[in-house]
C-alpha cells in the first residue's frame, strides 16, 4: 500500500549563525563600549584617541545605513525599487527639528518664543501644524506615525492599481521632488531653503557637549543593530518568504492564494517608518535640516548604498553606506569635483560586473578559496 508523500514546510532556524552572532555581539559591544572609551576617556593626543569629528561622522552614517537597510527590505527582498524614501528620512528630520527649533526657547537671534525665520517673516504665532512640538513623547509619536501615513495612503493607491518597476520608482521621485518644492515655500512654516538650524538643547540638555553627542551615537548605533536584527527575522519568517516570492513571481503568488497588496504595503510601510526614524537621529547630530535631504540625488543615493554593498543580503547595504559615504567624505575633501562622477562610475561598473554587490564578490571570493 502506498503512502501518500507528505509536505513538510522549512523549519525556522535561529535568528543569528555563530559567525553572523559573534559579530553582532562583537558591533554591540563597540557602539556601547569600545568608541565611548576611544572619544571620551583616550586623551586627545594619544594614537588610539577618536575624535569629535569621526564619531560624529560616523554617527551620520549609521543613520544612512539604517536608510540602506530600509531599501533593501522593499527593493533587494520584495523588487520594489522606491526612489521617495528620501521624503521619508526628511519627514524624520523636520519632525525632530521642529521640537528642536522650540527648545531654542529665547536665545535665539530675535529673543522671540517664535523660532527666528518665523520672527524675520513676521508671523505672529505659531502654525498649527506646530502643535505639538514643544513635547519630545510627541514628536517621537510623529516621527513614526507622520511617514507611516504618508507611506500608507501612497502605497495603498499605488499597489492596488498594480503600478510596479520603472513606473513606481517614477512615481516616488515626483513625490519627493513635489514635497521638496512644498518644503521649499516659506509660507509653508518650514524654514524655507534654509530649514532648520542652530539646535541648541534636546530634553533641557546642551546638544553641543561631548556627552550628549556620545549619547546620540550610541543611540543611533542600537537602532541600525536593533532594525538589522528586526529585518533578519522579518526576512526569516513566511512573511519574508512571501516577500521574496512576490519578487520573484508575482502573479505566480496570485495564483497561490496570495493577496500581494498587504504584504507589499506593510514593508512599504516598515521600510519609510525606518527611514523616518533615522532623519530623527541625523538632524541633532548634524545641527541641520532643509529641504535638500528630498532631493533626487540624495533618494537615488539611497539606492546606490544598497547596490554597491548588496541587494537581497541586509549586511550588504550596510557595509555600501560606510564604503560610498566614507568614499565621499574624503573625495569631497582631496578632490571635489570628480565626487559625483567618481559616483556614477561606481553605479555604473556595480550594475555591470558585480550584480551582487561586494557582499557578493566576497562570497565569490571565499567559493573561490575553499575550492
């Protein structure tokens, strides 16, 4: 008598590998502990000292990095490539900076409780879209809640009319060029081309001390690690597997029973909230916000970190947020004028010989090695 084949469905292993959980540990520990140590207690002179300016670079980019991870869960795992996310990382930004302008308080330039570009425009009282920035519980709620929005109700009208591929990623670059000439009105209470700038406290406390810019960079560390360890799981489930499927074969997981809609919005939605989140942590380490973080340039770069470093890998677009931006860091300072060919060219040759990224030609490497 036969036996009718059974399905077994893939069994959920543990989150970290021992080699991907020493290394975690190994980025835990040096967020926490070791550049702490390096900044604060390492005397300035000494070869091992880190400076102000490094940690604040890095700081900077730990917060693209959280940008790049965001891209590769909606473009590496579910092929939605998005050229908007950098109106997301802006919303972040300008709903910390709004609480940050207010607790300026009256040493401002004009003595004024209104925020000085509101004084030179002579407004007389705060907009009301305002509200609710003098609380820091507050913005925190904004800074999640206002990208989470704005996100939905986009990807709700375009998923559901099935707009995909080079079309949506249109679609998002006009949305972000559309609220970056919106951003750029003065009438508009957003502090116009200039933004906002001149941060002084966060929570009562001095932003410009060497504590308080420790304490934003180790918070900013925790997150990208916190967001690495979220987005692992959320690849690992059957959600994630969904996700990939859809990349794959969408009409494929149609035909299975599948609704495409909710899982392509709900990582629409956890990928601008992660970018939203990191525009909060840039603009106090960086003492500045404006309209320019929504320019195309600045959303295709998003793009570039994940395809530089790896698309489909999580660690990879990561590792291409440090490369191309500590890249840029230099070249900006010993040759500025070939920064943004130096860019394209790099696009360009990622896109022709290393499909995969650098994670990928590592791994390549490492095949090549053990053979």
């Amino acid at each position: 008598m036969k036996t009718k084949p059974t399905l077994s469905l893939p069994q959920r292993g543990p989150l970290f590998s021992r080699a991907s959980g020493s290394a975690f540990v190994l980025a835990l520990l040096a967020v926490c502990m070791l550049v702490p140590v390096l900044n604060l207690m390492v005397p300035a002179g000494h070869v091992l000292h880190m400076s102000d300016f490094a940690v604040a670079l890095v700081g900077k980019i730990m917060c693209y990095a959280i940008c790049a991870l965001a891209m590769d869960l909606i473009w590496g795992y579910t092929g939605i490539l998005s050229l908007g996310h950098g109106l997301f990382f802006a919303i972040g930004g300008y709903a910390m900076g709004m609480y940050l302008m207010r607790q300026i308080g009256q040493d401002g330039n004009y003595k004024s409780h209104l925020p000085d570009f509101m004084v030179f425009l002579d407004w007389k009282e705060l907009p009301w879209h305002w509200a609710l920035s003098d609380s820091f519980v507050a913005t925190l709620c904004l800074v999640v809640l206002v990208p989470a929005v704005v996100s939905g109700v986009f990807g709700y009208f375009a998923f559901r009319s099935r707009i995909k591929g080079v079309y949506f990623s249109i679609i998002t670059q006009a949305m972000t060029f559309a609220a970056m000439l919106l951003f750029f009105r003065n009438e508009t209470g957003f502090g116009g081309n200039n933004g906002f700038t001149d941060f002084k406290r966060i929570l009562n406390m001095p932003l410009a001390t060497p504590s308080m810019r420790m304490v934003l960079f180790v918070l900013t560390g925790l997150f990208l690690l916190g967001f690495y360890a979220m987005a692992l799981a959320l690849v690992k489930s059957k959600y994630g597997r969904v996700l990939q499927a859809i990349r794959d074969a969408e009409t494929r997981v149609m035909f299975s029973g599948y609704s495409p809609l909710p899982y392509k919005l709900s990582i629409w939605v956890i990928s601008a909230v992660m970018c939203g989140v990191a525009g909060a942590l840039y603009v106090p380490q960086v003492g500045i916000i404006n309209p320019g973080e929504m320019s195309p340039a600045n959303a295709i770069e998003i793009a570039v970190w994940a395809a530089v470093g790896g698309r489909g890998s999580l660690i990879g677009p990561i590792i291409g947020a440090f490369l191309v931006n500590g890249a840029k860091s230099w070249l900006t300072v010993t040759a500025p004028e070939i920064w943004l060919y130096f860019l394209g060219a790099l696009f360009i040759a990622v896109t022709l010989y290393l499909p995969q990224g650098v994670v990928g030609l590592i791994q390549r490497l490492r095949q090549g090695v053990g053979k």
